[in-house]
C-alpha cells in the first residue's frame, strides 16, 4: 500500500468531520459565513496571545481553531457554488507563486527589502493599477497596527523619510503640536503624535502594537499585585494611599 501523506490524511480528516457536522449537528448546520465571523475574530485574538505568551502547545490549538474556521468557511461557499475548499488553497498557491518571481522565475532578490518591494509592485500590477496600495489595509484593522502596515505599503513604493532621525524629528513637531492644541483641535493632534510614533517604532523594527501589549501586559501584573497585596490585609483597594499603592507597584516590577 502506497504510504500516505500524514498531512494530506490529518487535512481531510477534518474535510470528513466538517462535511458530518454540516449535515447532522444543528448548530452547525444554522451557521452562515456572517455568523461565525465574529467567532473568527475572537479565534484569532486567542491565538496572539498563545504567541506573545511563547505558549506553543496553546498556540498549536489556536491554529487547530482557526483551521476549523477556514474549513467551515469553505464549506458554507460550497453549499452555494460560490467557492469551496479546493478554490481557496489553490488560490493562495498560485498567489504565492506569482508573488515570489525570485523563487518561481528570474527575478533576483537578495535581501527581504526587495522582497517586500517586488511583493508591493506585483500586487498593485494585478489590480491593474485601479486600487489604492493601501486598498488591502482592513478598514476594519485595530487602528495602531492599520497606521504601521499603512506606512509600511507607503514606503514600498518610496514615500517614506530618508532617515530616523527625521522621523523623530516629526515625533516632537508633532509632540509640540498637541501641547499647543486646544479644544475640539486636541484628539487629531493626539492622533498626528500617536501616527508619528507609529513610523518612529517602524524604523526601529519595534511593532508598535506588541510593544504596547508588553506594558498592558506589566501594568496588569503589577496592578493585580497590588490588589492581592489589598486582599491580603482584608482591607478595600480604596482604602489605600497612593504612596501605598506605588510601594507595592515598585515592588513587583522586581
């Protein structure tokens, strides 16, 4: 007997088991491609904190998760010939092969830079010039990290400063401009500052929305310390000075 893919088997392992759950379990069989979407969301949330966490069986899961997803998608389009699994692999095969002219033709590309560069000019010639390059940012993107992948599709295409040091240039113009600001003028300038550090954290390689959850991630801890501190005394948060309360926080950073 011919040895069998383990990939190809486990893959339509979960083909068969999607097919059985669309047909016999009444929740599944209800859902539609907008009903799981929000589900999806979540799915993918769970799976970052799994990564930032460095939690690899959990990560492997949320993969799992996502995988159902993708599959269950497939399916609902199949119901009603708008696409099905085989349509959607394919498609992202033949993608990646266009975009990869260094891999699958006679481009040459040494160094990721003109990778990501070549990966821009291609995409925009398939669209055949009507889109925008930032058309394939999400509208529905969480603001900080639209504004990085925004900046980064700009300057694939060159519009981008010449040097870090001009970005931070920008950084404090855009600081000053909020101090300045008054009124109504306040929450876009804080938008201008927050965009400009955005560009600033780009040119340091730091994402800026990971960089973020680190510190959400240190003021939980260091705050949920202080409550177990609270809880330990049997006295109310409240009740504590704040000279208390930093006492505690300084202590938990270690």
């Amino acid at each position: 007997m011919a040895h069998v893919d383990p990939r190809l088997k486990a893959f339509g392992r979960l083909l068969d088991i999607m097919d059985d759950l669309r047909e016999k379990c009444p929740w599944d069989r209800e859902q539609t491609l907008e009903s799981i979407r929000h589900l999806t969301i979540e799915e993918t949330y769970e799976l970052s904190d799994a990564i930032l966490e460095d939690d690899k069986p959990e990560i492997a899961k949320e993969l799992g998760d996502l995988m159902l997803h993708i599959v269950f998608y497939s399916k609902i389009g199949s119901e009603t010939n708008d696409f099905d699994i085989t349509t959607v692999l394919n498609g992202i095969c033949e993608k990646l092969i266009r975009r990869h002219p260094h891999i699958y033709g006679d481009v040459n590309a040494e160094d990721a830079e003109t990778v990501k560069r070549n990966w821009e000019q291609i995409k925009q010639a398939e669209s055949k010039g009507v889109k925008s390059v930032l058309s394939g940012v999400p509208n529905s993107m969480p603001s900080l990290v639209k504004a990085m992948r925004m900046q980064d599709k700009a300057a694939q295409v060159g519009f981008d400063w010449p040097n870090k040091e001009l970005v931070w240039d920008k950084v404090e113009e855009e600081l000053q401009e909020y101090k300045e600001a008054t009124g109504k003028e306040k929450p876009g300038e804080f938008g201008d500052l927050l965009f400009s550090l955005v560009n600033y954290a780009r040119w340091q390689d730091i994402n800026p929305d990971d960089a973020l959850e680190l510190t959400n991630k240190k003021f939980k801890q260091r705050f949920e310390a202080i409550e177990s501190h609270a809880k330990k005394l049997d006295i109310q948060l409240e009740s504590m000075s704040l000279e208390e309360m930093e006492a505690v926080w300084q202590n938990a950073k270690g």
